[in-house]
C-alpha cells in the first residue's frame, strides 16, 4: 500500500526496552544536579566561581548534540547506527561518574564534569531519535511518553539517592567522612551511576532505508 509506514508496532515491553537508557541518562544529569555544588565547595570552592564552573552543562550540550545527532544520522556498521554512541557515551560517562568522587582538587572536579556533560549528551541525542527510528508514527506519542516515564524516575531516584546513604553513612561514624572531603554518601551516590547507564537495546527486524 502505498505510503504505508514499514515501521512494525512494537509491544509494550519492546517500548520500554528502547527507552530504558534514559533512566541512565538522566540519573546522570540529577546526580550532578544535585551535588556538584556541594562537591565543588568540599574542594574549596568560592561561591563566586561556582556559577563559571556549571558552564559545562550548556556549552558541552551546545557542541555535543548537533555534532553527535548529524554524525549518528550518518553512521551504519556492525552495531548499527545509533548503538556506537551509545557505547562510547556510557562507558565515558561511566569512568566519570566512578572518578568524580575521588577528586583531589577543584579543576579535576570541573574537568571531570566537563567529561560526564558530554558524555550524557553522545548518549542523549540517538537515544531521542529511536523513537522516530523505531516506532511507526501511531506509536510515537507512547514512545515519548515512556521515554518521559524514565527521565522522571531517573531525576527522582538520583536526588533522593544521596540522602538516604546519608542516613546509613552519616558523616562522623564509622563509614562516613567529616570536615572537607567529600561524604561517604555522595561518593556511593556516583558509584550507583554506572549502573544504570544505557545498555545495549535488542536489534531490531526493521531497518531505516539507505536515504
């Protein structure tokens, strides 16, 4: 039939393993979101320069995502064509999540996030066009729909994260941190991270044609 769309309807489960990363994703963004502040003066940090060491959020997401969205529009191989970012973003944002913690100064801190920002966002920008990759356009609105389902929960789960370790790892008992570093209950915060970075989606029957 002519202008049929050669999209197959997916299932449910299928919807809600193609939009799972973004539970990842934006437990990234929430984790930073919430204690990058508080990191940045652990390390000293005066209040007047927390505002210039935030800059990397928007201008990583000004650079990154076009960039990113046009080569991934561009890229077919093995892993096909949107997975090769989605590995590199994870395993990236992953190693920064794990160092962040650790930081031994300010500017590795602020490195570190510049790092993680770019990271999501190779990660972000193919995981939005899945659903108009995948999902023939009578499904799209559940798509978006569930994608926003886990943006939501991700941003809920990482900032309430670090206050219910602070209740099992308060600073000043065994376990926690006291004075300027920074707590016990922050750094498991992050290490949690890498753990729900976007995996891999299962390939899909349906192919976008060549043009």
């Amino acid at each position: 039939m002519a202008g049929a769309d050669p999209r197959p309807p997916l299932s449910f489960w299928q919807i809600w393993n193609m939009c799972f990363g973004f539970l990842g994703i934006q437990f990234g963004w929430a984790l930073q979101m919430a204690n990058m502040s508080a990191i940045y003066e652990y390390l000293g940090a005066d209040a007047h320069q927390i505002p210039i060491l935030w800059l990397a959020a928007p201008l990583t997401g000004l650079l990154v995502q076009p960039v990113v969205g046009h080569l991934s529009d561009r890229t077919w191989n093995r892993l096909g064509r949107r997975r090769p970012y989605f590995l590199a973003g994870a395993l990236l944002a992953s190693c920064a999540l794990i160092a962040m913690p650790h930081s031994s100064s300010l500017w590795m801190a602020a490195g570190l996030l510049w790092v993680l920002d770019a990271s999501i966002n190779i990660s972000m920008e193919p995981f939005r066009a899945f659903v108009a990759d995948l999902l023939p356009a009578a499904q799209r609105t559940r798509g978006y729909a569930m994608q926003a389902v886990f943006i939501g929960l991700g941003a809920v789960v990482a900032s309430v994260l670090p206050w219910v370790l602070f209740g099992l790892f308060p600073a000043g008992r065994e376990g926690g941190t006291a004075g300027p570093a920074i707590p016990l209950a922050v750094r498991l915060a992050f290490y949690t991270g890498p753990s729900s970075r976007p995996g891999s989606t299962r390939r899909r029957t349906w192919r976008r044609s060549a043009g």
